[in-house]
C-alpha cells in the first residue's frame, strides 16, 4: 500500500501463537536497522522474563516507561510523550492488541501506534493471529478461550508490510516442554490446554489463511495500478459457466473436483444474463443453483452481457482465473458448423487460459423450444380471417380504381395488408397473407391480366420480391411485436417482485403481511398457508396462516404453489396466467424462507434456553457443592465433639459449639431460602399479595436477625407506606442488607433510608436505599451485580452462591417495583428499592 506523505511506515510481525518468536524477529529487525545507521528505540517491549528476549535487545535504546497507579497498585506503560518527544525514525512497539491502563491517554496500544504514526514515526510492531477481531469467535471456538484483548482488522491490514513468524506445532511445543516461553510450574498445564497440537495447528492455519487473503488484496492492487490483464495462475481458479439447464449441476461439480486436486483451490460459476432480461433462467432455478454451488464449496455470480463468450472471457480475466470450464454444445452439427458456439469462441479467443469441454447427457439434444404463445386465440383466427379476406377485398378495391395507380401502388397498398395482419394475428397469417397477395398481385396488376403467369420478367421479379419482402417484414413485425409483449409481462413481474420485496422488508417474518401483498397483487379474495395433515384417520390441511375469505383445500378453481412436500400456498379466485405462476411461486419461495427463519429462530431460542439451564445448573452445582459442605461440615464436626464422652468440655466451649451450630444451620437456612426463591422466580411460580406494609416497621423486622445489623443506620419515616407483600419485601431488604455487610468493611457506613415521591407518569411511589461507602461497583459491572451465582471477580469473600441480588430484583419485581444502583456521594454504592405506594387520602372540603 502507499503511506500518506509525512505519515509513518507500518511493519507488523504476525504470529500464530505466543512464543514463536514475533519479538525477537522484531528486535532483530531493530538491531539490523540500528546497524545501518537508523535511529531506532525500543518504545515498549514485553519480554515475559525470556533471558534470550532480554539478550536480543542489545545496545537498543529503551525509552523509559510511563507509571500509573490504579486501584492501589502501581503499573507501567508506554511512555506515549516521551516517545513523540524524542522522535526517533523508528519505534518498535510490542504487543498490539494490548488494553492501557486507565488513565492512559488513549484505552488501546494501537491507538498510541496510530498517533505515532501520524507523526511521521515509522512503528514495528507484534499481533498473534487471535487478537484479530474478526477471528476473536474463531479461535474461542478452537482454544476454549476468548480473547479480551484484540485489534481491529483494518488497523492490521493496513500495514506496510506484515510478515509472518511460523514455527510448527510440534516445534512450539518442544520451545515450551524447554522452558523457552512459560515458567515451568506452568508449562504441564499450557502443554495440556491451549497449546495442544490440535490448537497450535489451527491457529497456524488461521495465520496461513488470513495472510494469503491479504497478499491476494496487494496482489489486486498491483495488477489494477499497472494495467495488467494476463492471468498470472498463482493459485487453482475456475470458471465454470452454466446455463441453468439441466447439465449445470453436473458442471459444477466437476469443476469442484478439479479445484480439489490442488490446495486452496477455487471455482466460480458464472451465469450470463442477456441486457434487456427478456429470455433466461427462471429465478428459482438460478436460486437452486446458487445453493448447489455454496454446497459444492464454489460460489455463484450472475453478469450482464449481449455475447456470452465475451462476457465469460472478461469475467475469468477480471477474477484471474486460469481454467475455463464449459459444458459440450446442445447444438446439431448442422447448426455448429454454420455458426461457432460459446465454447468454440472462447477457444478461438487470446488468452492465457485453460478450456475444458465437458460432455453431458445433454449434449447434441436441442433445447425445448420456448413457448411462443403470446396471443389468444381469439386474435389468431381473426388474423386468418383477416390473410384471407383483407388481400381480396383490397385488390378489388384496386382493380376497380386501376386507371388512377400502377404495379408500385398496388404492391404497396398490398404490403400494408401485409404488415396489419402480423400485427394483429402474428407470423403464420402474415405469411399466408403475404402469399396470398403476391397470387393476387399476379392475377390481376401483372400481364397478362387474369392468368397466374407473368410475361415480363421484370414483373416476376417484382412479385417474387413482394412475396419475399412481405414475408421478412411479418417476420420482423411479429418478432418486434412479441419482444415488446415480452418487456411488457418482463415490466409487470419486475414491478410486482419490487412490491413483494417492500412488503417482504416491512412484514419480517409475517405470514399474514405476505398473504395480503399476494392478495392484493393477484386481485384474489382471501389467501392462506396451509399444510397437510394425516393423522392416520382423514387427510386434510390445516391452516398455518390466513387473510381475507379463506380457501379451502386446493383445488382446479384455485391458484396454488408448493412452499414444501407438505405446505402449499393457496389464493381464492385471482387472475392464473404464466406471468402470475412465476410470480406465485416467488411468493412461496418467500414463505419457505420465512418459515425456514421461524424454525431456526425457535431452534435457536432453545438452543439458548437450554444453554442458560446447563449454565445454571453448572453453577448451581458448582456453588453449592462448596456451600452446602461448608456448614454441614462445621455442624458434623461441632455435634460430634459434643457427643465425645472421652471429652471434658467447659461450658464456655460448648457454648461456642452450639452458636457455630446455630450459625451454620443459619447459613443453610438462608442459602435453601435463595435457592427456593430463585427456583419459584426462574419457573414463573412467584405469587405477590401486595397490601399495605409500614416500611420502617419492614426494614427494622428484616434487619433484626441479621449479624452485625447494629452497623446500620435506618433513617425511615414511620409514617411511610408501601404496596408491597410483607414477606417478600422482607426478603429482598434482608438480601440487600446482607450483602452490605458482606462486602462493606467493618469501619464504613451503611444506611437506610426511605422518602416517598410522586412521579405523574407512574403515581406514587416509596423508595428505599441502601447505600454503603465501601469500594463501590465500576459502571461496567452494575448489570452482573443481578445475575444468578455471579460473583464480581469470580472471587467469593464470604459465604453465598452468588443468588441474593438475583432474587432480591426478581422479588421486587414481583410486586411491580423496580431495583436500581447509583454511586454513593461519599463512595460507595447505593441499592435504590422503588415501590408503589397507595394513594394519599383527600382531605375532606
């Protein structure tokens, strides 16, 4: 790619894992440039304390780093200003992807590389293959681990040069098993997880893959900048051109097999479509081919052009493909000899391709001849009537007014009939019109007069003529009358696909905005979707779908399209022409497809569903395998001393045993508790009986059995009323409460507080907080606080599966209250409880 005048040069090491050697590729590079004379430093380097890392450095400057403290802790980047400051010609940055700590100027590394670059400062940098975020789900669904750090593609790609550090699976892995790249307390673990050779090899391969995509872009750009249109066959590419007949799919898939003898290879079929769109393919079988060819690992383009050959041959040289594939001829050898084919010419043309000929069962078999029935029937008997007729009644009207004309008047004149009758009856009348009249111009203009011959041969050249011309005229005139016949029916299925597609955009997946656009367009009174029914007893249809007067089972007097084996899309009455068919059939088309995206998105919600259900359960075990034994354990341990007759313990000792036992049967009881209401609340079995409940009194009766409660301060007013379920209520403040204390150090304060509003949208309304100025939530965690068995940090400081939040908003929103968090003034975090309250009593006049 060309830089921009004054903008740096980008250099990147691409790597399919860590420890193949991108950052030493990159000091190398630094130490050779460095060499020359170049002012290079090292602007941040990450060297995972690998001695041969720390070696590689060299006599590279290294600008200091910037140190910044977060939570506590101080932590060092990039010094972005010292950098720009000193202003070398080259920086060599490592480890791309990476997330600044915040506080950094910008939250990524590359957007440091950016600024860099912007300055004129030529940057050498490193990225692994799955820091790419269009590959961050691929190499997920490889490793097992999704990566939280990655860069933007077109940042990579939009490098001046990358260069690929591959090393072998096999030889990474002996790089670990030597303690080259992690310590050694963490190398069985790597071995046996992320760097299985399973994993390394598809990544390489990703690497391989996205790199070869990438020199293809550059491989483009360079033949576009210099004009060069010669196919260069850097890798197996076919074209295969079909015409939508039956041989396509046989073509097809001998073209897949050649491009499978070679790696990588790829093949394109191409459909060439004429300009005015009056002959070809029917729609739906170009769909189905379409289809067939992403099944066969090909793809499938559709072109415009008046001359097959040349549109094939441009199409082969804009993809620099280096084989041409093209079915054997269904022409006579007749007809090939008088005229080349597609393959011929496209044999006979310049080129540096390879034409494969591939025979079919349908070789040498014409095609059907389309039908040419565009008048009814109606117009061809008057078209007869009018040959017949019309010749005879105007050679009469001539032959009555000879004085005032001659043979080129009356030729003329008869040549008119001609033309009228095509018009209107089509080809076979005119030709019998045109014959008809030469009889006529010969009887009666062409001497000697009344007899069928011809004493001048002159005149018998003029009536063969007449007879020839009138013939090629009602040729063109027919030909030029069914092509605008056929624009015209082309004009009406384009104007009615262009409001199928705006109904389709506006209905999504609705069957019944789909069956009134089909009304409306076919003139039909009702229409339905309906599908067949068999349960062993009557067969019969059931109706999916319906608008209008709803039809019935389909029959002769109905218009009707299969969507599938076993659905049928039905209209009452409504026009039932050709045109209509093939627009019917569009329709249906569109039905399938509807119905197939209703199957997937129920499939695909309960794909989730029982995702959710097998993450539950896999945290529900998870949790309270550790809870569960906890206590029960503290309680066997404290019964079974005391049921030790050898033991002699002083009160005082069997008093803290039993208190352990009454804590930890506390804990038991309160975890069933959570479990039960996050049960009741997951299976929609969470009854509310809201009445009137005394907040204070609520908050004071919840808090009571609470340890450590007397760290509260409750700030209610005792007058204050909420509509609320007592019991319920007592859980959810009992739930918040707890978890204040649980988290909230010993020395930080928590309150409660409750004031009543009156909000005119949603009435009146009690809220409770409960704050703490503890260490707060970060905005980015608020929505995890709420969900089940979720721990922030994943890191459990006290006991609990992670349900109290869970089921203290499920609670309140049973009773149709809401829980939301703010920040605390002082610090903290602050749980907003907000519930209706009655209606303030009228004071009475």
């Amino acid at each position: 790619m060309t830089t921009a005048p004054g903008r740096g040069r980008l250099r990147v090491y691409l790597g399919a894992a860590p420890g193949v050697g991108k950052t030493f590729a990159m000091l190398n590079e630094g130490n050779r440039r460095r060499e020359r004379g170049t002012d290079v430093v090292v602007g941040y380097l990450d060297t995972h304390g690998r001695a041969r890392t720390d070696a590689a450095v060299g006599g590279l400057e290294v600008v200091p780093r910037a140190k910044l403290t977060y939570k506590e802790t101080e932590q060092e980047e990039m010094d972005l200003d010292a950098v720009l400051a000193r202003h070398p010609a080259v920086v060599l940055v490592d480890e791309l992807a990476h997330t600044n700590v915040p506080g950094s100027r910008h939250t990524k590394r590359w957007q440091d590389v950016e600024e860099l670059l912007a300055a004129g400062i030529e940057v050498v940098t490193t990225v692994n293959i799955q820091h790419l975020e269009s590959l961050n789900d691929v190499t997920e669904s490889i490793t097992g681990v999704r990566q939280r750090e990655t860069v933007p593609d077109a940042v990579v790609r939009s490098a001046d040069q990358i260069e690929l550090v591959d090393m072998s699976p096999q030889s990474l892995r002996r790089r670990m098993a030597h303690g080259n790249i992690y310590a050694p307390e963490k190398v069985d673990a790597a071995l046996s997880n992320y760097f299985r050779e399973g994993n390394l090899t598809a990544l390489r391969e990703l690497a391989l893959l996205w790199l070869a995509d990438r020199v293809d872009e550059g491989m483009d750009t360079y033949r576009d900048e210099h004009a060069i249109t010669r196919t260069w066959a850097t890798r197996e590419r076919i074209v295969v051109a079909v015409t939508g007949d039956a041989e396509s799919v046989t073509l097809m898939r001998r073209a897949a097999r050649i491009a499978s003898r070679r790696s990588h290879g790829e093949w394109l079929a191409v459909y060439v479509t004429r300009r005015d769109g009056l002959s070809g393919a029917p729609p739906d079988r170009l769909a189905d081919l379409r289809v067939k060819a992403e099944e066969l690992g090909g793809t499938f383009h559709t072109i415009v052009g008046d001359d097959p050959a040349v549109a094939i041959l441009e199409f082969a040289r804009a993809e620099n493909a280096n084989q041409i594939l093209i079915g054997a001829s269904r022409r006579g050898r007749i007809s090939a000899a008088l005229r080349p084919g597609i393959g011929d010419r496209v044999i006979a043309a310049p080129g540096d391709h390879d034409v494969h000929i591939v025979t079919h069962d349908y070789a040498r078999r014409r095609r059907p001849a389309p039908s040419r029935e565009t008048l009814g029937r109606t117009r061809r008997i008057a078209g007869f009537v009018v040959a017949v007729l019309a010749p005879a009644a105007f050679a009469g009207l001539l032959k009555a007014t000879a004085q005032f004309h001659a043979l080129p008047s009356e030729s003329m004149v008869l040549m008119a009939v001609v033309v009228a009758t095509a018009l209107l009856g089509g080809l076979l009348p005119a030709v019998v019109s045109a014959l008809w009249s030469g009889l006529l111009l010969n009887y009666y203009f062409t001497p000697p007069l009344y007899q069928l011959t011809i004493a001048e041969p002159g005149n018998a050249l003029a009536v063969a003529l007449f007879v020839v011309v009138g013939i090629a005229v009602a040729t063109v005139v027919d030909h030029s009358a069914r092509r605008t016949a056929e624009a015209r029916r082309a004009r009406a299925e384009a104007d009615a696909l262009t409001v199928l597609s705006h109904s389709l955009l506006n209905s999504g997946d609705d069957l019944t905005g789909l069956l009134t656009s089909a009304g409306e367009l076919f003139g039909a009174s009702g229409a339905a979707v309906l599908r067949r029914r068999d349960d062993g007893t009557e067969a019969g249809y059931d109706i999916v779908a319906a608008v209008g007067d709803r039809p019935g089972a389909p029959s002769g007097e109905e218009v009707s399209a299969a969507i599938d084996d076993d659905t049928v899309l039905v209209l009452r009455g409504g026009r039932q022409g050709s045109a209509e068919r093939s627009l019917l059939n569009a329709y249906a088309a569109y039905a399938k497809v509807m119905a197939d995206r209703q199957r997937a998105a129920a499939a695909e919600a309960e794909r989730l569903r029982l995702a959710d259900t097998d993450r539950t359960r896999t945290a529900l075990l998870a949790s309270v395998s550790h809870d569960l034994r906890s206590p029960l354990a503290a309680v066997k341990a404290s019964v079974a001393t005391l049921r030790n007759e050898t033991l002699s313990l002083p009160p005082r000792d069997q008093a803290d045993l039993l208190e352990n036992i009454e804590d930890s049967t506390d804990r038991l009881t309160a975890l069933v508790t959570n479990l039960l209401d996050m049960s009741r609340i997951a299976s929609g079995a969470l009854t509310a009986r809201p009445g009137e409940v005394g907040l204070e009194e609520a908050v004071r009766s919840a808090l009571a059995p609470l340890p450590g409660s007397e760290r509260i301060v409750v700030d209610v007013d005792p007058g204050l009323l909420a509509l609320a379920d007592p019991g319920l209520l007592d859980r959810v403040i009992a739930n918040l409460a707890e978890n204040a204390l649980k988290y909230t150090p010993t020395d930080a304060a928590i309150r409660i507080d409750g004031a009543a509003t009156d909000d005119g949208a949603a009435g009146p309304r009690a809220i409770l907080r409960v704050s703490d100025n503890g260490p707060g939530v970060a905005d980015h965690d608020r929505d995890r606080l709420f969900a089940p068995f979720q721990r922030l940090g994943d890191v459990p400081r006290k006991d609990g599966v992670g349900l109290g939040l869970a089921v203290a908003r499920g609670l309140t929103e049973a009773m149709g209250g809401t829980i939301a968090t703010e920040d605390t003034p002082a610090g903290g975090l602050t749980f907003i409880v907000d519930l209706p309250r009655p209606d303030d009593p009228e004071e009475p006049a």
